[in-house]
C-alpha cells in the first residue's frame, strides 16, 4: 500500500513543499548566510564574519530591548497566570452564569494586537490627562501599558486552559478530601495545583512566548515612545531593518538573536513536557 | 447557607470583573460618537449635545482609511489561506506519516521545527523571496501563508492521524480506492475535528496578522490592521474621531463570529495550545 501511495507524491506533497521552501526553508537558510554579511539590497553581500553579531551586541537600543523585553515577560507571565488561574477557581464553583462570564473574558483574546493597542492607548492616555501627561512621558508607563494590556487580552485564553485541567480533576477525590476534614485551601494546595501542572506548563510557556515576540501591541501602544525605551525585541529588530539604511546586516544578526532565545526556550519547554511525560 | 453566600459573593467578583473587560470595548464605541477634539481630553464621558457627531467619524474614518476595501482584502486572504492550508497541510500530514521514509521522517522535524522560528528571524528575507517570485500580491500572499503556516497545521493532523488505525484505509484501498479516492472519502470525513482546530488557530492568526501583509502587499494592498495602523503613519497627529470608528468596526465582525462559533474557538484554542 505504502509503495502505491508513494507515487502520489506530487499531489499530497508538493504543494505544502513548495509554499514551505518559498516562504520558510530559502527565507530561513538566507537569513543566517545574510547576517554574516554587510548587504542592502542581498546582491551586494560581503562577507563581515561576525561584525553584525559585535556590533548588535554592542548597540545600546538592542541591549534596552532586550532587557524591556525580559521584564516585561517576567511580569507578564506572573500576572496573567496568577489571575487566569484565580478567574479559573472562581469560574468552576457552580456559580450562575458560568458561560456567560467565560465568554466575556475570553473576547479580548480574538482582537488583533494594532487594535488593542490603540483600545488602550485611548485608555490609558485619558486617566494620565487628569495628571498632565501622556503615555509616552516616561517609559514606565508604557512598560505598565503593556503589561495591562497583555494581562487583558491573555487573562481568558490562560483561564480556558485552567478551567479544562481543573473539570479534568475527579469530583471524587475532592469529596473525599473534604469529608476527611480538609479545608478548601489545603485542597487547593494538596490536590488542585499539583493535579493542574500540567495546564500551568502550558500556560507557563505560552504567555512567555507569547510575551516575548510581541510586537503588534507594543508599536500600537507606544511605537518605543520616548527614545525607543519602550521598544521590545521585536521591534527593534523593525527598526533596525526599515528605520534607517545600513543597518540590514545587523538587523539580521539581531533578528538570528531573538530566535536563538526563542529556540533555548522552546527546548527547554519540550525537555520539561518529555519528562513530565515519562514520569506518568 | 454559607455555600450560597459563597456563591453570591463569588458572582459579584465575576459581575465586577466582566465590567471591568467589557468597559474598554464600551468606552471605544462611545467615544466613536464623539467630536474628535473631545476623545483625547474626556474619554470616559459619554458625549452630550456638543460633542455628539452622530456617525461623523465613521464616515471620516471610513474615507480616510479604506476600511471597507481592506475588509474586503482581509476577508479574501483569510478564507482562501485558511482553505489552502486545510486541503494541502492535511493531505501533507497524512501522507508524511502513512509512507514512511527518511525523507519524510526530516520533513516532519523540519515542519515541527519550523514552528519555533520566531517571524523576524525571515521577515526581511521572505518579504525578497516573495518579491523576486512575484508573490507581492493577495492571490501570492496565499502561498507564503500556507508555507508558514504549514508547520503547526502539518504538526497537528500528523499527531492525529497517528491515533487513526490503519484498517480502514487498508480495506478501502484493496476495495480499488486509489490513495485519493482514499484521502477524500475515508481519511478527511475522520479529520474533520482536527480541520476544525487548525482552521480557527489560522483564521486567528491570518485575520489579525499586521507585518507579514504589510511587508509583503502593504504598499498596494491594505488589509484591516494596515488601514487603522495608517491613520497613525499617514497623518501626522491621528483623528481620534476616525481612530474610534475603525476600532469599533474592525472588532464588530470579530465578536460577531465569536458569538455564532464561540464553543468551537474555545475547543479548538485549548486544543491547538494543548498539542502546539
């Protein structure tokens, strides 16, 4: 059977192998020679070694991005699942209108990131006009924005994710807890929390990928306002290809930086789940 | 008692806190009938006699942007990407997992690893590829999202066609099915769950996409995060009036949908993050 399907390559492979070399494969391969090379227009690409990696590392935009970035993913991740996980126990208590509430705070999720920025740039701009001053004045204030902004569209996606682990938990165990004189918090601690690891994994490394690569909503919400202070990775990576001229081949080996730490990340998780996996 | 009052007091906090989510949406869409010179200064009053403009910045905003063209764009890339990615990365999984070969095996780890590879990392590249084969346009747009959307979709069907056994397609083969006949009668009926998935995770991504669309047909083409991320890039300051109008209708269709298919986009979410 396999050697007579084999033939049918054509029609089952090659158009997703085509779309893939054009958009993902040639793109990927390129994008690695290139960051090696001092280049404008790919023709005209010469050799540097690692002169675009020296000078991305030494370029102060690129270190305060990286260094936004990672904050903003550290507060990020904490605050969005300590309250999806709260909004999570709340919304599993048999209370009325369970669906209802689930429905609104999963809402904010669908909006594309330019459109939430600019919810929340009118937001937030109108509570700091009752102090004199805008979102761009200072760079904590978009660092905040960002991270309320992040918290509102994640909250209910996280929370989904818990609600699904929590339902997994049986109905028994817990009753069997409570009638051995346990208090809701000692379940929450000995039973819950243990038997929902594995949704909080999940929700561990989506909100901090998801944290990381942001880039709609932070050129939304402050473009990097003031002096690029408030500009992420990925932004910057922007800029550094579209802002000015020249600065290509760095942004390139800038833009290989970022995936690299996307990378160690993503290994890291897989490692984790693997052996989560294995233990069970 | 104590139970019920636990209960009450719990539906207050959801009470609250849906206040608290839905108020933005609510603000935007008052301030959209606002004067535009009022929105920066007041955004938390509702208008009155002198700052109501009826649909004013509506039909400002909808001059100024196109929106109604970019809608259209929006629209045409979206369901045509999400048809191609459906039809080729589900026939691509099943036949990667069902002829098993060294070739095919690599392919599974590259569409897998391809997954992981954040969309800066080729941004400038594809956006020359794209260029040079011609593809800066919406009908080649669909290409490039189906090669980069190949490999969570690839990932997804591949995992689940795993878990199908193999008997069925083995008596509709020796029954004279050739593998086509056998992909669309027999295997594709028993996708359908998974289609579902892949095809909200994708419509999701692609409807609100912003940098690819705009690096790759931006300049000629707009689609819905283009037109209002121009209001702010083509007129020095923004009209805020114009600014609220387009929030409100780029987010209408999309609560629209929600509404209509709302169990399925949770189900599918849960289970695209569960799996990816």
């Amino acid at each position: 059977m396999q050697k007579h399907t084999k033939k049918y390559f054509p029609i089952f492979l090659l158009p997703t192998l085509v779309a893939f070399i054009v958009a993902f494969i040639i793109p990927f391969i390129l994008g690695i020679i290139l960051s090696f090379t001092k280049f404008t227009t790919v023709i005209d690409a010469k050799w540097i070694g690692l002169g675009n990696y020296i000078e991305a590392f030494s370029n102060k935009e690129f270190l305060n991005a990286l260094i936004f970035t990672v904050k903003f993913t550290v507060v990020s991740v904490i605050t969005i699942n300590f309250f999806a996980f709260l909004f999570a126990l709340l919304l599993t208590r048999k209370v009325k209108g369970t669906n209802i509430f689930r429905t609104i705070f999963f809402m904010p999720n669908l909006i594309g990131g330019i459109v939430l920025g600019y919810i929340w740039q009118l937001i937030i701009n109108g509570v700091l006009y009752k102090f004199g001053v805008t979102l761009t004045f200072k760079p904590e204030y978009g660092f905040w924005g960002l991270v309320i902004l992040m918290n509102w569209q994640m909250i209910g996606y996280m929370m989904v994710i818990y609600i699904a682990g929590i339902q997994n938990i049986s109905k028994e165990l817990i009753e069997a807890a409570k009638i051995d004189g346990a208090t809701s918090f000692q379940v929450l601690r000995k039973l819950t929390i243990p038997l929902v690891m594995p949704s909080i994994t999940i929700c561990l490394f989506l909100t901090l990928s998801n944290s990381f690569k942001l880039f709609d909503q932070n050129l939304a919400l402050t473009a990097g306002a003031p002096s690029k202070k408030t500009a992420m990775l990925a932004l910057d990576i922007y800029n550094t290809f579209y802002g000015s001229t020249g600065g290509e081949g760095v942004g390139q080996a800038k833009a290989v930086i970022f995936f690299l730490i996307v990378a160690i990340v993503a290994f890291i998780q897989l490692s984790f789940t693997r052996r989560k996996e294995e233990e069970n | 008692m104590k139970k019920e009052k636990n209960h009450i007091i719990s539906f207050i906090i959801l009470l609250i806190l849906s206040i608290l989510f839905l108020a933005p949406i609510l603000i935007v869409f008052i301030n959209s009938f606002k004067g535009k010179f009022y929105i920066s200064e007041q955004p938390f009053s509702f208008p009155d006699s002198t700052t109501f403009v009826k649909f004013e910045n509506y039909v400002a905003g909808l001059e100024k942007t196109g929106l109604l063209t970019a809608a259209f764009w929006s629209f045409f890339i979206t369901v045509f990407s999400v048809i191609a990615i459906i039809i080729c990365t589900s026939m691509t999984g099943w036949f990667i997992t069902r002829v098993k070969n060294q070739f095919n095996s690599a392919l599974y780890y590259l569409f897998a690893f391809s997954m992981i590879v954040p969309f800066q990392m080729v941004m400038y590249t594809m956006t020359k590829v794209a260029n040079v084969l011609k593809l800066d346009n919406p009908i080649g747009i669909i290409l490039i999202y189906l090669g980069f959307g190949s490999g969570l979709s690839v990932f997804m069907f591949s995992g689940f066609i795993k878990s199908i056994p193999l008997e069925l397609e083995e008596a509709a083969m020796i029954d004279g099915c050739n593998p086509l006949q056998t992909f669309f009668r027999i295997v594709l009926p028993v996708l359908k769950p998974t289609a579902v998935t892949v095809a909200i995770l994708n419509t999701m991504w692609i409807w609100n996409d912003y940098l690819l669309p705009m690096l790759v047909i931006g300049t000629e083409y707009k689609t819905i995060p283009i037109a209002i991320q121009y209001l702010k890039s083509g007129y020095g300051g923004i009209d805020m009036g114009a600014m609220m109008s387009m929030l409100v209708l780029a987010i209408v269709p999309i609560i629209v949908f929600y509404l209509f298919c709302q169990k399925y986009i949770i189900e599918g979410v849960i289970a695209g993050a569960v799996k990816g």
